[in-house]
C-alpha cells in the first residue's frame, strides 16, 4: 500500500515539473516569436518615439514602444492648403488628417498608461478589428488592421509586449477634426 502511494507521488511530481518545464519553454519561444512579429511588422516606427542620434532621427530604445509623449507638448498641427496632400505627422506618433489628431497608443505593460491591464483577446481583436480595446470605438489611421493574424501570432505579440519594461505615458486622446487639416 505504502508503496503504491509513493509510485503515485514520484510520477505525480515527474509529471508537475516536466508541465513546468514546457510551459516556461513555451513562452520563451512565444516571446521570441513576438519579438520577431513586432520587429518584422515595424510596431516600432510608428509606437517608439524617436531621438535625433549622430546618425540623424533613431528610435529612442530607452522608450520602446512607449507611444506618443505626452507630455511632449507639441503645437497644434499646420494649416494644409486644399490638394492631395492631406496628412501631417509629428515625430511619427502624432498624426493629423482629415479625421482629426491621433496619438500612438503605449503598447509597454504599464498598468495604467498602457496594456497592463488588457486581456489578451482585448488585444487580439484589436489588431483583427481595427476596435479600441477590442470591441469600442473604430481606430484612427494611421493604424493599420492585422485580420490575418493567426491567433498563435497574436499570443506571442501579446507575450512580447507584456515582457518589455514598462513606461509610465499617458498618450492624449485622439482629437476631432477642426477645419482642414
Ligand atoms: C503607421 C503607424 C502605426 C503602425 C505601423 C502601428 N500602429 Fe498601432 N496605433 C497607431 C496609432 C496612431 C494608434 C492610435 C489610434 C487611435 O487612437 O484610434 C495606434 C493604436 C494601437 C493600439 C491601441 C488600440 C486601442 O484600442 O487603444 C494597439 C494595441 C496597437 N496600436 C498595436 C500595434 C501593433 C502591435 C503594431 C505592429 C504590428 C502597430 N500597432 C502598428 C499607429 C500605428
């Protein structure tokens, strides 16, 4: 009897580390993934704020994916002559078109100015939907929409990003359309 007990005990424990063992594997490589998804698709050009380097404008790595500064304090957008050209952008995380000003969301796992506190499926149907926090509001442009996204690629974005530091910016909220852009 007592031996049958310890057979179940030591399998049982076998059991439990090689799970942990696969989990913690499964992540790294999930984030490996993501990190690679978000790099490839350039998340960065338009959600890292950039910095003038020796070499001309750089992305500042010390606020990846940060988002818009908001506390940057940037002027109100120029005046557009009527014509084709219809779209301004300040430091690449501020945009103003016809459809008002938005701001690069924060995409670093702050609680309160960023995806902290997001589900995973919040995030993923975001990116299929083009919805604010998954089922709100349409999102602005320059925003792309990502229906194709599979949703093992989605896990590992979402891995990724709530794995980098995060920063503390509350990114203003988009801005109506006043008059031409
Ligand atoms: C061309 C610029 C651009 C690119 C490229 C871009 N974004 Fe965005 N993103 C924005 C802007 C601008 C907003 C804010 C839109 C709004 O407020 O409606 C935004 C918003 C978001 C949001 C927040 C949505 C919400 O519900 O508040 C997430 C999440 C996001 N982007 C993730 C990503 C990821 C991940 C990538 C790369 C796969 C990416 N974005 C690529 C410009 C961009």
């Amino acid at each position: 009897m007592r031996r049958t007990v310890w057979i179940v005990l030591v399998v049982a424990m076998a059991v439990g580390v090689s799970s942990i063992r696969s989990a913690a594997d499964g992540s790294a490589e999930a984030r490996a993934r993501g990190e690679y998804m978000i790099k490839a698709m350039d998340c960065n050009a338009c959600h890292t704020p950039w910095k003038l380097g020796s070499r001309g404008p750089e992305p500042d790595t010390s606020r990846l994916l940060s988002g818009h500064p908001g506390k940057a304090g940037f002027p109100p957008p120029p005046s557009l002559a009527p014509g084709p050209w219809n779209v301004v952008t300040a430091g690449n995380t501020a945009w103003s078109g016809p459809w008002g000003i938005s701001y690069s969301s924060n995409l670093t796992p702050d609680e309160e100015t960023g995806l902290g506190s997001w589900t995973e499926k919040a995030f993923a149907d975001c990116m299929r939907h083009g919805k604010h926090l998954g089922d709100g509001r349409d999102l602005l442009p320059p925003m792309p929409r990502y229906p194709e996204l599979t949703d093992a690629d989605l896990h590992a974005m979402f891995v990724y990003l709530e794995s980098i530091p995060p920063v503390a910016n509350r990114v203003p909220d988009p801005e109506p359309r006043r008059g031409t852009p």
